[in-house]
C-alpha cells in the first residue's frame, strides 16, 4: 500500500518545525552563554575592519588586536562608569519623581472637577503606574548593565575571534565540499553585515550626540545617560526612539514644565527625522533587504528569546537566518518570504 505522495512533503515540514521549536528553545535556555558570545561576534564585525586597516598599514597582527583590545576596554570602561553612576543618581531621585507625578495626577483631578468632569480617580493611578514604568525602565537598562557585567568574556572572546579571522577562511577551504561558490556567498554577506554595523553604529553615536547635547541646552538632569541610552535604543527598529524619548519628556514635565517638555519631544522628533530618514539611508543604501513586516516580528521573537540585547542584535540575526535559508533549495521560500522584495521569475 503506497502512501499519499503528500505525506513526505507533510513529515519534512513538521519535522522542521519541532526543529525550529527545539532549537529556539535550547537559545532561549542558553541565553546566558549565547548573548555574551553574539555580543562578541558583533563586535569583532566592527573591529576587523580596523584590524585589517592596520595591517596593511604594517602594524603587526599581535599589535593590531592589542590596540583595539585597548580601544574596547576603554569605551566599555568610559560608558559603564557614565551609565552607572547616572542610573545609581536616577534611583535616588526616582522617589522625588514619583511625589511630583502623584501632584500633577492630583493637579489635573482638581482642574476637571472645576470643569464638572468627574474622572474615577482609581483608575488612572492605576493607569498611570509609576512604579509600573520604573519596573519596565529598569528591565531594559538591566541588558545594558548584563552586557557591562560580561565585560571581560566578551573581550576574551573578541580577542580570540580576530586572532583567527586571517585563517578562518582557509579552514572553510579545507572543509567545504564548494569553497569557493560558498566563501564568495558568505562573504557578500559579511561584507554586506559589517557595512550594515559600522553605518548604524556611527548613526547611532551622532543619534546619541546630539540628544545629549540638546538636553544639555534645555538644562535636562542626566543628559549623557539619555544620550546612550539613545545610542543603545536607536539600535532597535521603529520602537527603540520612542522608548528611549518617553522617560525624558515625562521627566521634563515633572522637571521643567510642559514648555520644555515640548522642545525636549521636538528635539527628539527632529534628530531623529534628521538621522533615520535623512542621513541613514543616504549611507546605508537599500540596507539589507528585509521586509518591514519581518524586521518588526524578528524585534519581538528576539527580544523574548535573548532579552534587550536580542531587541539590539534582531536585524544582524535574522539576517543571519535568511543567508543560511538561501544556500538550501528546500528552505528558499523562506528567505523570500523574509526578503523586502519578490525575485524576478526567470524564462525556462
């Protein structure tokens, strides 16, 4: 008795998907090993470049590694030290914040029952939680403080992966059945994925830049935290700017007024129109050929797999899985449904 010539096709789907589900499960249960080493990764991405600039230049490999080690502890350094002591002077104020917002809560129930508009008064300190927003703010800052945390693996591990990236690609010679046709595809991608880093890394910094110099201007309290914290945020598509411009201007209210709080969200409304819509795809061209739609899931599935750092790293990984979905004709309708655009059918 033959079996319906559907049911194999119906096997290898399932199969792969319980696949998929192992393996996502498996990164999700190994997230204390993997983040450190996908950070690392990341960041050997925008030093090799550095590194091999070097060399060419004459500068020994040993030499190369050892100024750009320097360079990385350095700037972890520099950011862990601005961070934490504004995140330890933010926690000590944050009782302060949360009196002054209970006064503007009151204020505005006062303001609305002069105008005969009753408001149960529960349900918006419930709505409005401060607490709530301080739990949320503090998760997120907690993947910034978890990568400063795993400062020295990540430099031992950077270290390691630029001593052996002058000979990865010929172990990948020795080992591949197609070096050639694979190394050209693998590198058209790495190649594609560091300009990609490098660009949105520079973006990010200006991004950073110029929201702590604006603050400063405004006399914002912290405005070198929120500048990193921007830098970090502009990282994660479409949500991170506004999650990184809400504390400010709320804070700003509480602070300084609605005045202010309105040239601190026009601020951040102008940077970012300037940078995201203006500057960055000037220098990123057509980026990396990503459906929005997917760009969007892939902040989601690996923010909960990875956390904060996976919300950072969503476009490089998911990149990663459609390259590796390609080079595989039985997986190919994938990476088209996760591309930007619709191949052109060839004529037979």
């Amino acid at each position: 008795m033959t079996s319906p010539p559907n049911t194999g096709s119906g096997v290898r789907l399932f199969v792969t998907l319980a696949s998929l589900i192992v393996i996502t499960a498996g990164l999700k249960a190994a997230s204390a090993i993997v983040v450190p080493l996908l950070v690392a990764l990341f960041l050997s991405m925008l030093a090799t470049p550095l590194m091999f600039w070097l060399r060419n230049h004459k500068v020994p490999t040993g030499v190369s590694v050892g100024l750009i080690l320097i360079l990385l502890i350095g700037v972890i350094s520099v950011v862990g030290s601005l961070i934490g002591s504004s995140i330890n002077e933010l926690s000590g104020s944050l009782p302060t914040y949360e009196a002054k917002l209970n006064e503007s809560i009151a204020s505005g129930f006062t303001v609305l029952s002069d105008q005969g508009i009753t408001v149960p008064e529960s349900g918006i300190i419930e709505w409005v939680d401060p607490q709530a927003a301080a739990q949320f703010f503090g998760r997120l800052l907690s993947g910034f403080g978890g990568i400063l945390s795993d400062s020295l693996l990540i430099i031992f591990m950077v270290l390691f992966i630029l001593l052996e990236a002058s000979i990865i690609p010929a172990k990948l010679k020795y080992i591949l059945p197609e070096p050639e046709k694979t190394i050209e595809n693998f590198s058209g991608f790495l190649s594609a994925l560091k300009s990609y880093l490098v660009i949105k890394t520079f973006v990010s910094l200006l991004t950073g830049i110029l929201v702590s110099i604006w603050l400063t201007v405004l006399g914002v309290e912290f405005a070198l935290m929120w500048g990193a914290i921007a830098f970090f945020l502009n990282f994660v598509p479409y949500v991170g700017s506004l999650i990184a411009a809400v504390p400010v201007v709320v804070l700003g209210i509480l602070d300084l007024g609605m005045t202010h709080a309105l040239l601190i969200a026009g601020g951040y409304l102008f940077i970012n129109l300037l940078v995201g819509n203006v500057l960055e795809p000037r220098f990123m061209g057509r980026g990396l050929g990503l459906s929005t739609l997917v760009v969007f899931l892939s902040l989601v599935f690996w923010g909960w797999v990875f956390g904060p750092v996976g919300m950072f790293l969503s476009v490089p990984l998911t990149m990663l899985v459609k390259i590796a979905l390609e080079h595989d004709s039985r997986s190919r309708w994938l990476a088209i449904l996760l591309s930007a655009d619709v191949p052109k059918k060839t004529d037979s």
